[in-house]
C-alpha cells in the first residue's frame, strides 16, 4: 500500500478474523487499510480519506475485553456517512445487529415467523407478562455476540436468581430479552444462509449441540474442538457441527433477501430454525458475517474472493 492512499478501509477490532479477507485482497492488489477499533480516534473536520469503508465491528467485541470499540465504530460510521462516505454495513445496519430487540421487531413488522420476545432491564418488569409467557424460555442480551450471556430458564424466579447471583450479567448493555423458546430437531440443526448483495452465497446446516455460540469462523469454531473465541458452556457439549446445505428451500432463501431488503444489509447471515409442527422461524440477523472456507468449498468457491469481487465492483462504481 506504501504512502499512498487506500481506496478501501475495513472497520475492524478482531484481527483473526480477518485475516482471510485481508489475504484475499492482497492477493487482489486492492489497495485498502485496516481501521482498528480496540484504540482510534478520528475528527470531525477530517474528509472520509477512501473510497469505500467495510464495516466488520462486531457486537462480541466486549468479550475480548474491547467494549469501547462499539460505541467508537457507531460514532465513527455515523461520521463518515454524514460527510458523503459510502460504508457497506454502515451505522443503521451495524446499530440493528447490537439490538436482538430491534431484529425481533423487525421480523415481525415483516410478516415473518419469529419467536415473541420480552425486552426488560428490570425483572420485576416482567411479572405483568408471566401469564403469556410458555416455559421454558430463552434469555438472552440484546446486545448478542458468540452466544455469550444466552441461557434457558424454567421460570421467573429462575430468571431472578440468574441476576441476584451475578448482577454483572447486565453489562454492557443493560438490557436483555425473554424470548420464546422453538424446539427443533437437534440431529438436522438450525439453518444460516449467507448473503453478499442481496443474493444467496450460501446455505448451511449448523447442528449446535446445545452450544449458543455458532460463530461460524474457524477461528472461534474450529472442526476439532474449542476455539478462540470460545465462550463457556453451562455442560459439556461437543464441538458445533457445520454443513452446505444445498438443499435450501426457496422459499427460505426469498425471505432471508426479503430481511437483507429491509435491514440494508450488504453483507451478512441469517439464522432460522424448523419446529416439528412445520414452523419456519428466522430469529437472527448478523451483519459481521464471519464465512466458513469448508463449507462455501462444498459448493466450488472460496466465500473471500467472492466479497472482494463484491468491493471491487463497488470501488468501480465509487470511482
């Protein structure tokens, strides 16, 4: 890259994942610059320095001890946008991955099958809702990230005795989700379909053992056991399992495009799981889309060459 200026800089705080990419766009001779979350500043007098920005923050970053780098990289894109820079994955889409209350709600308000969800910061709050409520049932942040802080309870009191043995759980964010429970069968698993432009890249099966974190890097989900990134679990469970799933229903495909139309997103996952009474339930949406090289092998290509093919065109139509 030497002096001069890049035409693309990629937003990022975990630089094993990124890796891939970076190797993918050296290889392309696309002149782009990493912009590190974990220690940055920038102005508000400074013009956007690159053509196109990549925005690859994610919402875990907290649990690598980075909590700043969140909030800096919404301020951040905020910035760049209001001064004319285009950033794929921009403020908007990034600040609806920190919200698994804003993804509910969206789903909903699209006519899409999802679970019903209780926002609170109190649990007191919820005794109004107990009656409605089916047992057991999901808690999980709002502000998700590598399955960190979701587990299952049985009943309200449980839920009190989750937050008066460790009020800590509350952070960063302070605010967390009672969400309905959807069974599924655990030997086919939950289904994530991965999107670059509004277009399927690819689908894969994920069966996750009772795991909550499904990260899809090798990095944090390795095929021989914990990775990285790896986030306690409540029992011993066996390594997450993942696999192309060519078998994809239309139908599926057509309202993870329909989600990715709503919510912006350029790139990124959607998650949805099938219940026994033939529900399709779509509960997730991510915008930092970590891509799995073995799976998108299965089905001839490599997942980092095709985002590069996706930001040179961009760089293209910047130019």
């Amino acid at each position: 890259m030497g002096g001069m200026q890049p035409e693309l800089v990629v937003i990022h705080e975990h630089p094993e994942w990124q890796k891939p990419l970076f190797a993918a766009l050296e290889r392309r001779g696309v002149s782009f610059a990493p912009f590190d979350l974990k220690a940055a500043a920038f102005t508000n007098v400074d013009a956007p320095s690159a053509a196109l920005y990549f925005n690859q923050a994610s919402p875990s970053a907290y649990l690598r001890g980075n909590a700043r780098a969140v909030p800096l990289a919404l301020a951040y894109m905020r910035t760049l946008q209001r001064r004319g820079a285009r950033v794929l994955n921009g403020a908007d889409v990034f600040a609806l991955e920190l919200s698994k209350s804003a993804q509910a709600t969206l789903l909903q308000t699209l006519g899409i099958d999802t679970p019903r969800s209780i926002t609170f910061n109190d649990v007191e709050a919820l005794a109004p809702f107990v009656g409605d409520i089916r047992w057991p049932a999901l808690l999980k942040p709002d502000q998700g990230g590598s399955g960190a802080r979701i587990q299952t309870v049985e009943s309200l009191d449980h839920v009190r005795s989750i937050f008066e043995r460790d009020p800590g759980v509350w952070l960063p964010d302070n605010l967390f989700l009672l969400q309905e429970l959807v069974p599924h069968d655990p030997e086919h698993g939950i289904i994530r379909l991965e999107l670059l432009d509004g277009e399927l890249l690819y689908a894969m099966r994920v069966v996750t053992h009772g795991r909550f974190n499904l990260c899809p890097s090798p990095v944090c989900n390795p095929e021989d056991g914990d990775g990285t990134c790896e986030i306690p679990e409540a029992t011993p469970a066996p390594p997450v399992e993942f696999y192309p799933f060519p078998e994809v229903p239309k139908e599926a495909v057509e309202t993870a495009r329909q989600i990715a139309r709503a919510a912006g997103l350029d790139v990124g996952g959607v998650e949805y799981l099938e219940s026994p009474d033939s529900r399709r339930v779509f509960y997730d949406i991510n915008a930092n889309s970590n891509l799995r090289p073995s799976v998108a092998a299965a089905f001839g290509f490599d997942p980092f060459e095709r985002v590069v093919d996706y930001l040179e065109r961009q760089l293209a139509r910047r130019r």
